[in-house]
C-alpha cells in the first residue's frame, strides 16, 4: 500500500517536513532505523495546542488530537529522509504530555497518535511506547512525541 495514499483516504494531509529548532537534525538514520526527534503539534508554523492537560486545562481527547499532528509532521520528516513506502514498522513512540498536576491519563493523549499510526500502516503500526507527564514542555506545547521507525533497506 502506499502511504501517502493511505494517509489521503483518511481525509488528512502530510505537512512540509518542520524544521529543527536548534542545534540537532531532525531524524537520524542507523542501519534500518530512523530516530525522528521530538515533534510539536506544529501546523503551517503554528502551535495547535497549547497549556496544561488535565484538570484546569485542555481534555485529554483535544490533546489526542495534537498528537495526531506530530504524526504526521514525524511522517514528514520520514518521507523528506527516505520516502515513507520504506516504512516497514512503527517501532516506538514516545509521549510528553504537558501535565497539570494531578493528571494521570497520559495514555489517553498518546493514544491519538497510536490510533493513527495503525489507521495508516495497519498491523505494521502497532509500536511500544511511553507516555508520561512533563512539568513543562518547548514553547508550552501540550504534548511532544518521539518516534522510532524501521525501514526496507
């Protein structure tokens, strides 16, 4: 299946590759792996999610949707790297939720970002992962993921 193509038939687009925003590349190729850096809910420039999630700030499922944009802005780096149709597994992610003290559904907001991947790759997408709590997050976004991703060599 194409990727792209797959990503289209869910009504969703793939953004311009984000650029670094400061001294590190964003992904690095290891053998069959790429490690793609930390992604923001960046969309034509702009944070779509700020704040504290949880009580006294944005609901876990709003900030599901945030994490499905560093989806796709990590799929954009991919596909800049080496062409998504490479893509042969997710093979881990790695959640930061923006958390107001007390909030314990991280797994929630991660799951935005796990549901998609499996939407797209299907069993392929299927990954381990973290999702934890962060006091504090770059430009206060509200959620940042990493990404590791094996491909065809």
């Amino acid at each position: 299946m194409k990727i792209r193509t797959r990503i289209e038939e869910l009504g969703l687009g793939l953004p311009p590759a984000p650029s670094p925003a400061g001294n590190y590349v964003p992904a690095v190729r290891s053998g069959n792996l790429i490690f793609v850096a930390g992604q923001l809910p960046l969309r034509d420039g702009k944070l779509q999610l700020t704040g504290k999630v949880g009580e006294g700030g944005h609901a876990p499922e709003e900030a599901a949707r945030a994490a499905r944009q560093c989806v796709l802005n990590a799929l954009a780096v991919v596909d800049d790297m080496v062409g998504l149709d490479r893509v042969t597994r997710v093979v881990r992610l790695g959640a930061h939720v923006n958390s107001a003290p007390g909030f314990t559904k991280q797994p929630l907001v991660a799951n935005g970002a796990s549901d998609l991947l499996v939407e797209i790759f299907g069993e392929c997408g299927r990954h381990a992962r973290t999702a934890v709590g962060a006091n504090e997050l770059p430009l206060d976004a509200s959620v940042e993921i990493d990404f590791i991703f094996e491909i065809s060599l």
